[in-house]
C-alpha cells in the first residue's frame, strides 16, 4: 500500500514541478513579447505546448492511483488523517496538495496574462497588415510614375 501512496505522490509531485516550469515559460514569454523576439515566442510557445502535453498525460495515471489508494484503505482519502497508517501520507498529501492549489492558481493568472498579450499582439498586426496594405498601394503607384519617365529618357 505505501507503494501505491508513494508513486502517487511521486506523481503529484511530477504534476507540480511540470506547472512550475509552465509558469515560469509564461514569465519568459511575457520577455520576449516585450523585446518583440518572434522566434523566443514561437519557442516558448512550443515548449508551453510540451509542458501541457505532459501535464495532461499524467492524469489518467494519478486519477487511477488516487482510487487504489482509496480502495485499498477502505476509505475516502479525507479519513486517511485519522488512521495511524494514513497520518503521515495524509500530511504530506495536504501540504502537496496545498502548493498544487497555489502553482495552478498562478498559472491561471499567468495563462490569462499571456493570452491577453497574445490578443494585442494579433491586433497589433492586423493594424500593421492594414497599414502596409494601404501604403503598398501608395508606393506602387509612385513606383508605377518614376518606372516611366526612366524609359522615355533611355529610349530618347
């Protein structure tokens, strides 16, 4: 049975060091946003995209370990403070549980900031697209006239 509370929180902790490094991605990001670095930001993008691949694999493995440990104690895990076998796995349990709270918080946080850069940023470009559009047009008609008068004063 410790085996299967070890590996469980062996999990858990996987789970929790993957979004503090998620995080700390965002943060990074947040950077190259600033700095205007495109090819950081694809690259923080891809390795967020990593991380959340990886944090997602783990689920079906804890969510059927969280139900071994329960059934094999006989009970739900909010009793295992109260058996002597459960008192020390319930602790460390409650504390991990309690930094997991507070990681997946601030990732929250931190996944709402970055979308908001992202959505600047797409209208941002939408802008510049607009504006490069309209003077492409500009500029093309002045390319257009001065191609013209070089050809008369070749061929004159």
């Amino acid at each position: 049975m410790n085996f299967d509370f070890e590996k469980y929180i062996v999990l858990l902790e996987r789970r929790l060091s993957l979004l503090r490094l998620l995080a700390q991605l965002y943060v990074d990001c947040r950077k190259d946003f600033v700095s205007m670095n495109i090819d950081k930001m694809y690259a923080r993008i891809g390795e967020q995209e990593d991380l959340c691949r990886q944090i997602q694999a783990l689920h079906p493995a804890i969510d059927s370990l969280q139900q071994t440990c329960a059934k094999q104690l006989g009970f739900e895990p909010r009793d295992l403070a109260s058996s002597p076998e459960g008192a020390p796995w319930a602790e460390r349990l409650r504390r991990l549980m309690l930094e997991m709270g507070e990681t997946q918080a601030e990732v929250g946080r931190l996944n709402q900031i970055h979308a908001a850069y992202l959505r600047r940023s797409r209208k941002t470009i939408h802008m510049l697209m607009n504006s490069l559009g309209i003077g492409a047009l500009t500029y093309a008609t002045c390319m257009e006239n001065s191609a013209v008068p070089g050809q008369t004063s070749e061929k004159g």
